[in-house]
C-alpha cells in the first residue's frame, strides 16, 4: 500500500512541476531581490516582454 501511495504522490508531483514553466507575474516577490534575478532571466530572448514584466515592477512599486 505504501508503494502505490508513493507512486501516486510522484506523477501528482511530476504534473504539478511541469505546469511550472511560464511567464512570471509582477508582484512583490518577483519584483525584487532574487526574484527579480530570476524572473528577468526568464526574457532573455523577449525584449518587449522583460520591458512590460520591469514596467509591471515598476508600477507596484509606486503604489506601495
């Protein structure tokens, strides 16, 4: 029984990573530091989208 559940767990797991890899979003977390970091290298072949991801940071930061 244990085996089976361990199966289970891991195709739940598998799915849920590989719906991962997209487009971060603007917010908090990855508008600084690291995350910033992290998520521009994510554009590194799309200018115009890094520049709309930098400008999403930029109006939350003025808001806050």
């Amino acid at each position: 029984m244990n085996f089976k559940y361990s199966v289970v767990c891991m195709i739940g797991l598998s799915f849920a990573l590989i719906g991962c890899d997209g487009v971060p979003e603007a917010n908090s977390v990855n508008c600084s530091g690291r995350g910033l970091e992290s998520s521009l290298s994510t554009f590194r072949n799309d200018e115009v989208a890094r520049q709309a991801f930098v400008d999403k940071c930029d109006e939350l930061k003025k808001g806050n």
